[in-house]
C-alpha cells in the first residue's frame, strides 16, 4: 500500500515524535489533538514536552509544509491513534478481595469514534496505544465499523505496539524492531508497509492480539524482575549486605541479569500494563499481581530508610531531589518519588522538592522549587530520588557550600560512599546496612 496522508491521533510523546517523523519522510500529516492548547502551542512553534531533538524534527516538519496541527482527524489513507491509556484512580476491580487497576480506555473509544465519519474504505488504521488483550478485535473494530465498513475487509485495522525508551525516542522509533499485528495478515501487511516509510529495524508481522501480548509482556517482564530486585534491597538491609554490590556479583554469573532496585516503578508503561493483563485474567495472574505490589509498596520501605536517617519526621526539612519516574526526562506520571514526597509529608516532615528536568513542575500538595540551591538551602537532610545525571555528578564537597544538611540518603545508588563521608555526610543508601 501507499501512503500519502496520514492522520496521527494523540500528540503526546509517542504520537508527536511519529507525526513529525513521517512528515519529514515526505508524508502529508495531520496531527490530531482533543487538547486546545497543546494544538495551539505546536502551531504556534511551541512544544509542550521535552525530548530530546523533538524540537528540530517538529519545526523541520512544520517548515516543510508537510505537518499540520488539528483538533479533528480528516480523510486520509491511514490513522494511528496514539491516545493515553492510564488506569483509573476512582474506581477498581476486585478478585477474591485482591483490589486490581482497571484500564480507563475513554481516550481510546473517543479517538476510534472521530475517525468513524473520516473512515474510507480501503483505509488502514493502526492503534499504537499499549491496551488490554483483545482491544483491537474487541473494542475498536466493533466502534470503527459503526461507519458501516467492515474491519479486515473494507478497511485494515492492525496493533502496532512502540518500544521507544523516553529520551531516546527519535533514534529508537526509526531503528527499533517494530510487531505489527493485523486482524488479517492484509491488514498487517499494509501496516508494515506504512511503517516502512521510515523504520530501519526489523518489521515483523502477527496478528493483533499477539502483538497486544507482546507489548504486555514486555513491559510486565521487567515490572516482575524489577520487583524481584527491590525485594533483595530489602533483605539485603536485613542480612548486613550491601545490595548493589551482592547484584554487581551475582550477574557475573553467564544466565543471572538483575534489574536495578530502587524507590519503585512509575511512568506511563511499566507501573500500568501489568494491571491490563491482572484485569482480562486476575485467576490468572498471582505473580504479576504481587509484583505490582510489592513494587507500590517500594515508597514506604524508602520511607523507613529516611526515618532511620533522621528519626522522627515532625518538623524536619527534607530536600527531595528529583521527582521524575526515571533518570534525566521530565515524565512526572505514576512517579513513586512523588509518592515518597507525599508519605514524608504525612509523618510531618517540611519536603522541598526539586525536579530539574521540570524546574516549573506543579503538583498538588508539593512544594517544588525551580533550582537546586532552593531545594537544599535550609535542608536538615538531602534525599536523592532519580539518578538524574546532574545530580548524581554534583561533587558532595559541591552540596556542602550551598547546604547546611550533613545527612544525605541515596534511593537509586547516584552517590559514592566514601566521597560523601569525606565530605562530612552521614550517607544512608537504598538496600545497604554495611
Ligand atoms: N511515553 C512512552 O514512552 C510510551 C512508550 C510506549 C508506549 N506508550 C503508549 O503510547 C500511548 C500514548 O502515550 P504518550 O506517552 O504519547 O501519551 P501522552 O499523554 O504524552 O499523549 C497523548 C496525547 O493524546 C491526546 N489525546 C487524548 N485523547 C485524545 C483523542 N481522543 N484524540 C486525539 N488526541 C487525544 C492527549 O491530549 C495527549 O496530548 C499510551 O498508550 C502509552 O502507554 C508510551
């Protein structure tokens, strides 16, 4: 098939990186938003995310003529929707009195529905949205096919899930290997012949549900191993151990590869797609189930660490360093640092927090700064919450002429022991008691 416009439903980190790409690739692209402002700030030349060389390919994009901003899809030859897919907060399932997250799909129904008027036959249409197994067949075809066209035979729907990691997206989704599943094998070959517009990796063709799958076990397989990680943090606090080096040891094994432990998973991803699995099949899924919680419950364990560090957390002013759900991007979502920030404050203690990818970040019930030397200034104690580069390269000799905290307690192995107790620290570390 060929492909000469486009619409891309969802201008969000995954959705704005892939409309610019196929407009720098030469297609005509309409990039769909439902929200006004992010549609006025892209058309404006703004940008509403950070990312890495986002900001050259949207501009080139846009320059070209190629890329134009909407709040509405129109007729085109294929669309991809790239909505979000969070859980709900209000609301959950429940399998023998384990409590489980439910998929909140609205994003996905509605952009499904706006293509229905715009739909033509011999149309392809990709949901790149991570979703629960059966989505595509179960809840798209039925909504898309209200256009009185036939999924997989008037028109080609197909699941095609992203992999890029955050930060790297623009390299990752033109070389990553890229599944795409169709409801027919007509319909994943049109979808690899759309995605071969620009990707260098390896396309490789399924059906949908597989490729549901695939994207689900992905992200649950490092949700489990990271909780398996954060576990032997705690037993290595109880045993006398140190925690990262026991890791450091046991993967020189050939077959052992140890996730990293840490104050929790968070993010869009990893945090959410197993419920989407615990929910199409809670009988189905114990392991998954108690890996998200011991995940969850990661902040709290950090909440002790602290409260060894400093005693009682009335009155104590803590510096919170970092607040992202991963090293060096700006992705707030599902953060347990947040969660950290909040746990402290509910013992008392007066958090000044500090995110330098997102030194303007405003959230409820959080006092963020704009600059580290307001975080630490009048610090009793410094907490490290995301191994953010800047953070962790900044000398302890460097924290002590611009705070007056002498306890410092690292969550994701970001300091060096020795240095900051030359410094005149009392360094306190995640899953260390050595
Ligand atoms: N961010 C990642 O690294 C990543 C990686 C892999 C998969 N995913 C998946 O990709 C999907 C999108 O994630 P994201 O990070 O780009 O989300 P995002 O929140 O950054 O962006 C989504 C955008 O969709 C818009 N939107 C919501 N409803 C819409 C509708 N009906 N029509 C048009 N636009 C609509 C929102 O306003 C927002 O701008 C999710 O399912 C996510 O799980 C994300």
């Amino acid at each position: 098939m060929n492909f000469e416009k486009i619409c891309v439903l969802g201008l969000g980190y995954i959705g704005l990186p892939t409309a610019s790409t196929f407009a720098t690739h030469g297609v005509q692209v309409i990039g769909v938003d439902v929200n006004q402002k992010i549609v006025e700030t892209l058309r404006n030349g703004g940008l509403h995310i950070h990312e890495p060389g986002l900001r050259t390919v949207v501009a080139a994009a846009l320059k070209s003529g190629k890329l134009h901003i909407s709040t509405q899809p129109e007729v085109a030859e294929a669309f991809i929707i790239a909505v979000p897919t969070p859980f709900y907060h209000d609301r959950q399932g429940d399998h023998n009195g384990r409590p489980y997250k439910l998929a909140d799909m609205r994003a996905v129904t509605s952009a499904a529905e706006a293509i229905v008027p715009v739909l033509r036959k011999g149309n392809l249409v990709v949901l790149e949205s991570t979703s629960p197994p059966r989505t595509t067949s179960d809840l798209v075809a039925p909504i898309l096919e209200k256009s009185g066209l036939k999924a997989g035979v008037d028109f080609h729907l197909a699941y095609s899930p992203e992999r890029v990691l955050p930060g790297q997206i623009l390299r990752e989704l033109i070389e990553n290997a890229r599944v795409i599943g169709g409801v027919t094998p007509e319909s994943a070959q049109a979808g690899a012949d759309l995605y071969a517009i620009f990707v260098k990796g390896e396309i490789f063709q399924t059906d949908a549900t597989t490729a549901e799958m695939v994207k689900l076990m992905e992200n649950t397989y490092r949700d489990v191993n990271i909780a398996i990680a954060n576990e032997f943090s705690r037993l290595a606090e109880r045993f006398g151990v140190d925690v990262w080096e026991a890791i450091d040891l046991a993967n020189r094994h050939p077959r052992v590869k140890i996730l990293t432990p840490g104050p929790g998973v968070g993010g869009h991803c990893i945090s959410v797609d197993p419920w989407f699995l615990v929910e199409k099949a809670p009988e189905l899924t114990p392991l998954i189930y108690t890996s998200r919680q011991v995940n969850d419950s990661q902040p709290a364990f950090v909440l002790d660490l602290v409260k060894k560090a400093v005693g009682s957390l009335k009155g104590k002013k803590i510096a919170a360093l970092g607040l992202a759900y991963k090293p060096d991007v700006d992705d707030l979502r599902e953060s347990p640092a947040v969660e950290v920030v909040h746990l402290l404050q509910s013992e008392g203690a007066i958090v000044t927090a500090y995110e330098p990818f997102k030194p303007d970040a405003k959230l409820p019930g959080i006092r963020a700064v704009a600059t580290l030397e307001e975080a630490v200034s009048e610090a009793q104690a410094i907490l490290l919450l995301v191994q953010h580069t800047d953070l962790c390269k900044m000398s302890a000799a460097e924290y002590t002429g611009i705070s007056p905290a002498r306890i410092a307690i690292d969550t994701v192995n970001g300091w060096e022991s020795e240095e900051w107790q030359k410094a005149g620290f009392q360094l306190f570390r995640l899953g260390v008691n050595k």
